[in-house]
C-alpha cells in the first residue's frame, strides 16, 4: 500500500497532473483552494480505506476456511476477494462523493456526514490494528477446568483468526 500512499499524494499535490483551475472548474468549485482540500480528503479516505483491504480479506478468508467444508473453500475465498474489493471501490467512491460534496457545498449536513465517515474510518482502523483488549479466561464459575463445547469453538474461531 506505500506505492499507492505515495501516488495519492502526487496526485493531489499535483492535481491529477492537469491544471488545478481547470480541475476546479469541471467540478464546479469556485475556488482552487476548495479543490485541493476536498482532492486531498479523498485521498485521505481512500488510504484509510486501503489499508484496511487486506485484513479484512484475510479475515473473511479465514471465516470460510473455519466453517466451510474443504470444496467450497475456494469458492469462498475467491468471493471473500471480490467482495472485499467490491465493498473497497464503493468505500472510496463513497468517501470522495462526501468530500467534494461537503467541500463545494459547506453545508453543516454534509461536514457532519464527512465527519462522521472519517470517524467510522479511524474506528475501523482502531478495530483492526489497535492492541486487543486482554481477554478475561472462560470456564465455569465455580474454578473447574472444564470447557464446553461453546468455548472451544471460540477458542477454534480465534485461532483461525476470527473474532
């Protein structure tokens, strides 16, 4: 994902490599200045977003390699990829739609919206790459080291990387 930081930041710095007055005006801003800033806060949304792709291919892969029978595995995890890449195209698209939006328009709405998309990006980020909170040991309450079958399976789920 560096190459792709290194070009988003080019391409904003340098407007697509076009005239950043003319970038403006296609999208209707009256001032350069709005551009670059909503261009720099969709490459911002989209780095947030791609940096989170592959965890989270890993993790569908992981849950139908844990539940699915060995034939339909690859199956599976050819659609965990699409669908991953699927949900990264429409999250990007998203995140640049809301931007020029809020940027163009200044609307209070439409910054609460960019704001509250860059939150759930950030959060989605802290979820999958913050440190994990310690987890208390399960067993019965009364001290025995007995485990039930509920507890294996989650102890099975983590071990195959799904929360």
């Amino acid at each position: 994902m560096l190459p792709f930081a290194w070009s988003t930041i080019a391409n904003v710095l340098n407007c697509d490599g076009s005239s950043c007055d003319r970038g403006a005006e296609a999208l209707g801003f009256d001032e350069t200045t709005g551009f670059m800033i909503a261009h720099a806060l969709a490459g911002l949304s989209a780095l947030l977003c791609s940096f989170t792709l592959y965890p989270l291919i890993w993790r569908l892969i992981a849950a139908a390699e844990a539940r699915l029978q060995t034939r339909r595995r690859p199956i599976a995890s050819a659609a965990a990829v699409v669908t991953a890449y699927s949900g990264w195209g429409l999250a990007c698209g998203f995140g640049s739609a809301l931007s020029v939006l809020a940027c163009q328009s200044g609307d209070p709405r439409a910054i609460a919206a960019l704001v509250t998309w860059f939150a759930a990006l950030v959060g989605w980020n802290l979820y999958l790459f913050g440190p994990e909170t310690p987890r208390q040991p399960e067993g019965p309450p009364d001290g025995s080291c007995e485990l039930s079958p509920t507890s294996l399976a989650r102890d099975d789920f983590r071990a195959a990387g799904v929360d």
